[in-house]
C-alpha cells in the first residue's frame, strides 16, 4: 500500500472514531425487553433506508472475568434487527448477541472464556443486519479491531 494511501486509510479511520463517540454518546433508558432502549436526543439522520452501523477500532476487557462491559446501540432509525459477534484472530468465538431491536443496545456481554492479560490484534467485529418484516439478511459489516485485555 502506497503512503499516501496508507494515510488516507488513516484518516477515514480516525473520522470513523470520532463520529463513533459522537453516537455513542447517546443516553439509556432501562427496558423489560432483552435490551436497553435508547434516549433519543435527535442526533442520528438516516436518508435512503440506509442502515447506521457502530464500528470499534479497539476495545478494553478485564481479565480473568467473563462478564464484560460492552456497549453497543442499534439506532432506533434503524428498521432491522442487528446480531453481533467478536472473534479473536483465530476464529474462536468470543460472545454473540442475537435480534437487537431497534433503539436497544447491551451494556454487557458473556465471554464464552476467560481471557488472561494481553493484547488481541486483528480480532474480526462482525455485524449482521435482517429484516424486521420477514427476518432477511440485509447488509452488515465486518471491521478488524485490537482487543486489550488487563
């Protein structure tokens, strides 16, 4: 990859960052369904149907702990159902979070194992997106992230 385009990747990173703590600074409110329900503050605009995706460049877990502190939101613009999941660099599952309704989020997450003190580079964030109406896939996302884990 030539220097220039490893900087242009760079700042399309960087942005993407950036607009994702903007997004993610959306409040919660508590819900009984298997979710959070979000706090709409009129942030998110959506054109075309398109769908919103939160993305991570990198992540923090604890140690030694299954349980882990994990935010992730699907904007209630969003007219799909969202099923994430974390791999580490050698296929391995972390967790999976299936049907995320729009306007919900987790904050936790069940590790399938315990992970001991190090970093995870090249970890894959996946994103699966499906039809409210008749459960189609619909578009997703997958993006490399660096999971840090003390």
């Amino acid at each position: 990859m030539a220097k220039k385009d490893k900087r242009l990747f760079a700042i399309l990173i960087m942005t993407l960052v950036i607009l994702m703590c903007i997004l993610l600074s959306i409040g919660f409110k508590k819900s009984n369904k298997s979710g959070i329900l979000l706090e709409s503050k009129g942030r998110e605009k959506v054109l075309n149907q398109s769908i919103s995706i939160f993305g991570f460049s990198e992540l923090h877990m604890k140690s030694g702990e299954l349980e882990q502190s994990f935010d992730f939101r699907n904007p209630k613009t969003n007219n799909c159902y969202m099923n994430i999941e974390l791999l580490l660099s050698d296929g391995s599952q972390l967790f999976e979070i299936k049907r995320i309704e729009p306007g919900y989020g987790i904050k936790e997450v069940q590790l399938n194992k315990v992970l001991e003190n190090g970093d995870y580079l090249n970890c894959l964030f996946n994103i699966k997106c499906f039809s409210l109406n008749d459960n189609a896939q619909l578009n997703g996302a997958s993006m490399s992230v660096n999971l840090y884990v003390r």
